[in-house]
C-alpha cells in the first residue's frame, strides 16, 4: 500500500471545516499514525466497535452453548453447535474473501452487525413464545458464522490497512487482547445472566451491542482502493490461489491453518459436555468452564503487547504453539478436578492465542494489499477443517467420552505438527514485508 502522499496533496489545514473522516483519511495517506497504533485515531475506533462485537459474540457463545445441553445429554449434538457455526468459514471464505477486496470493508463490517441484530431479535422471539427447537439453534449458529467471517475479514484487512505492516503484531495483540477480556468478562457474565434470569432476556441485551459496534464506526474513512477489477468469482479465487502455490511459506501458513484446526481445538465443541456430563456444572461454573482458555489468552496477549515486537517468524512460532496447544489438550483429558480442567483449559488459551496471532501475522504480512481478502479467504477455507473436526469428536465421544475423545486425537495432531515441520522449511523464515 502506497503511504505517500501525493505531491499536490496537504494535510487539512487547522480551519478546514472537514469531517472527521476526511481528517483521518488525509492524516493516514501522509503516514502521520504508521506509528504506535493506539495512536492512530482510525485503529483505536474501529477496536472500540470490535470489543462491542467480541462481547456480543462471547454472550452469544455462552447462551447458545447453554440452550443446546439443557435439550441434550450426548455429546454429538453439542459438537454440531460448533459445527454449524464454522460451517461457513468452508463454504464461503473464498467468497467472502473477495467480497473484502471487492467492497468497502467499513460496509461490510456494518452489514454483518446488522445481521446479527436481526439473528438476535429473532431468537428472542422464539425464545419468548416458547419455540425454539434443536434445528433453530443450528440454523442460527449457520447464520451468525456466516456474519461472523464477513464481519472478522473485512475488520482485519481494514486495521492493516491503517496501521502499516511493522505494527501489525501489536495491533493483533491489542485486538486479542480485547478479545480475551471480553471472553473473560461477558462469558461470566452470560452465566450470571442465566442463574439470575433466563436467555429470552439475554438475547434482547445481545442486540443493543451490534447496534454499539455500528456506531462506532461512523465517520471512519475508506484508507485503500479497494480491488476494483470485475472479473468472475473463479478467476479470482484461481488467482489467490496461484499466489499461495507459488509462495511456499503462505502455502505452508494455509496447511499449518487446515491441521490446526482439524485437531488443534478439539477440545473446544468438547467444553460444554464435559462441564455439564463430567462436572455436573451450574450455570456459574459453566460460564467459568466457557471463559477458562480467556486467562491463558490474556497472559499470551499481554506478553506480546509488552514484548512490543512483531513476530518476525510467525509459521516457526505458529508451529511451535500449536505443539503446545496438542500437550495442553492431552493434559485437559486427563483432569479429574475442577481446578485440574480450568488450568488445561488456560493452557490452551495461552497456546491458540499465540497461534492465532502468529498465523493472522503471516498472511497479513507476506501477502500484497490487493490480494489479501483473496488469501484471508483461502485462510477462512482452510478453518473450514474446525467443523469436520467437530463431528469426528462428537462422534467418538458418544463412544468413549468426551475426554478420550479430546485425547486421541491430540496425540495424532502431534504426528502432523512433527511431519509439517520438517517438510516444509520455509515456515521457519522470517516473513518480508509483501502487503505494500
């Protein structure tokens, strides 16, 4: 991305009577806040609008998780909770991904806010006349996955965009950060919600707070011209593809992304059966149990902000995390206390938030501005491996327990990430600034 102003261009004079995003524009194209990011206005409100959505989304989390095992005992379809929600991150992150090249990233992420005011009136609604049924929840979960990839692509490329390459380690820490807390904060939260109340009135609460995240956006400036080429949707995604093939650490970030999430989060659809089945879990504990891997994150994330450093090898680091993520899972499988499950829980929280941060780092970095919602979406494609996943555990924990489940198949994660490793080298390179 070009950060130069142009020779005929100036910064807004003092008594120029222009909008607030007019100003933040001219103040970015001159690189002004290419700085630290909490300096820069454009990054500090969009992270406003994004910790609305992070506590919407972990509200959400938490309320669905607890409307799906009062209805259930088996494991399975509490995995197909995950399952629909992830579900499109495999069917439409090429789409979406081209959408946020095609598009103006600040209307896509209001689109998708507005969705899920609409999703969560509507489960107020079946929740109030006394409705809703096991089908209802998975058609929302489709539906607000779908939002939720649309809303986190075009947010990620948009703060990019406006905090340059070198900060955008810092950056993603701040935003995980916020993430984390919010995960902490609103999944109690929502489990105070349901010990005092019921979810009819949790769901009503939820919508206000897409509303929140809408108006934080106002007045923020479009900071890159976006993809403006009209060529067919296969074209393109062939062309995301042609650069990921001929990029062999983007190609190894993507197959690092897949397997990852194919046995690197198995635990997750797992949490809520084990807190219900195994620990027989209250509303409080079973928001503890939904807000544990948040403490981990926060350690993780903290480290890194400290740090103040970006990862300059984040296949190498992405890799090593999600070794510890596998020894994490083993160690949750064996817990037989309350205490025991919540430190494994941490444990993961601090390895996925390490692993998230670096993968994000890699393909914002390594690859050019006008390809980055292309392989965004390939990345989104490759997340797609979560809901497969999530049947497989669902699946084998029907016949050996959820805990055994998580345990099996952690130990044949940890043979990919060896075999990944030593087959492809180039993970292990520092990454070049490409997204200029």
């Amino acid at each position: 991305m070009n950060t130069e102003a142009a020779p005929d261009e100036e910064l807004p004079r003092p008594h120029a009577p222009l909008n607030p995003g007019r100003q933040l524009s001219a103040l970015l194209q001159t690189g002004r806040f290419r700085g630290h990011p909490l300096s820069n206005p454009a990054y500090v409100r969009l992270l406003a609008s994004t910790l609305f959505a992070y506590a919407a989304r972990f509200l959400d989390i938490t309320m669905l998780s607890w409307l799906v095992v009062q209805r259930t005992v088996d494991p399975l379809p509490v995995a197909l909770l995950s399952f629909f929600r992830f579900v499109p991150f495999f069917a439409g992150g090429p789409l979406f991904g081209l959408l946020a090249d095609r598009l103006p990233r600040l209307r896509l992420i209001r689109g998708a806010q507005t969705g899920l005011v609409v999703l969560a009136l509507s489960m107020a609604g079946l929740l109030w006349t006394d409705s809703l049924q096991l089908w209802h929840i998975y058609v929302y979960a489709l539906c607000q996955g779908a939002l939720f990839i649309l809303d986190s692509m075009s947010r990620r490329s948009y703060m990019a965009g406006t905090v340059g390459a070198s900060h955008v380690t810092v950056a993603l820490s701040v935003d995980m950060l916020g993430s984390t807390v919010t995960r902490i904060m609103f999944s109690n939260a929502a489990g105070a919600l349901l010990d005092a109340s019921s979810p009819r009135w949790g769901y009503l609460l939820l919508a206000a707070f897409p509303l929140m995240a809408i108006w934080m956006t106002r007045g923020l400036p479009t900071l890159f011209a976006q993809d403006s080429t009209r060529e067919p949707f296969l074209t393109s995604v062939r062309g995301g593809l042609a650069f990921a093939r001929a990029n062999r650490l983007v190609l190894g970030g993507l197959l690092l992304v897949a397997l990852s999430n194919l046995t690197g989060f198995v635990y997750e659809p797992m949490v809520a059966a084990v807190a219900d089945e195994v620990y027989h879990a209250t509303p409080i504990l079973f928001g503890m149990f939904l807000s544990a891997t948040g403490v981990g994150s926060l350690a993780t994330t903290l480290w890194l902000i400290l740090r103040w450093r970006r990862i300059s090898q984040p296949g190498w680091i992405g890799l090593l995390a999600m070794a510890g993520m596998h020894l994490a899972q083993i160690g949750f499988s064996y817990s037989t206390t309350v205490v025991n499950a919540l430190t494994a829980l941490a444990a993961c929280g601090a390895a996925g938030m390490l692993f998230s941060i670096a993968h994000s780092n890699l393909f914002l970095v390594a690859t050019p501005a006008d390809l980055r919602g292309r392989v965004l979406g390939l990345q989104a494609l490759m997340i797609g491996t979560f809901p497969l996943s999530n049947l497989l555990v669902g699946w084998l924990g029907n016949h050996v327990g959820p805990l055994v489940a998580v345990r099996y198949i952690a130990l044949a994660g940890m043979v990919w990430v060896v075999a990944l490793g030593v087959l492809v080298p180039e993970l292990r390179q520092k990454v070049e600034d490409e997204s200029t």
